[in-house]
C-alpha cells in the first residue's frame, strides 16, 4: 500500500505537469501526427527523483505512433523541462511515460450503457 503524497511531491507533480504540457503543447499538433497529446497527471516519488508522466491521446488510434514518438523525445523533453524547472529543482526528475486511457474506458462504458 502506497503511502499518500506528500504536499511537496503534489506541488512538484502539478508543477511539472504544468511545465511538460507546455513543452508538448508547444511541439503542435503536425510533430505527433496530427494527434492532440495532453498531458493528464503527473506522480512523483517521494525523492523527486521519477516522474510517471500520464498522458492522454487523441484520437485514440494514434496512440501507438505517438508514444513511440514521444519516447524517442523523451531525452529532450527532460532537457527543456530542466532549464524550466532549474530554479525550483535541484535534480531533474527522470521522466517515465504511461498512456492514460481513462478516456477510452469512459467511451467503453458509455458505449455499453447504450446497448
């Protein structure tokens, strides 16, 4: 059972959740195949060490093409997000990416309420 978040490791999360998507949001639309990427939530161990960075694709089947994408870039994400973050952090947490797929489950459900 995990312990809950401390409120540096919250305030950390929503920082670089602030930060990542800006990056990303920054990259447009053209750099992931034409897929809108958000990025939904951000988990920080308590070191500040890792961060799971989840994001969510649109549409979803894309999802595949941008993460590979995504992962490639990765080393530069992490660049751009230290030279944000410089001043609040000393170490620049390693960034691990997961797919959020909360939206296609909430599409799944509301499909099978329809039937």
């Amino acid at each position: 059972m995990d312990k809950p978040a401390s409120t540096r490791q919250l305030k950390v999360a929503r920082e670089l959740q602030k930060d990542l998507a800006e990056i990303i949001r920054s990259k447009g639309m053209a750099a992931f195949g034409g897929a809108m990427v958000t990025v939904s939530e951000v988990r920080i161990s308590p070191d500040l060490s890792v961060a799971k960075v989840f994001v969510s694709i649109f549409p979803s089947e894309k999802q595949e093409s941008v993460m590979t994408i995504l992962n490639e870039n990765l080393r530069a994400y992490r660049g751009e997000l230290g030279r944000k973050v410089a001043k609040q952090l000393r170490i620049v947490p390693e960034l691990v990416l997961h797919l959020d797929t909360t939206l296609d489950y909430a599409a799944h459900i509301d499909e099978l309420l329809k039937q």
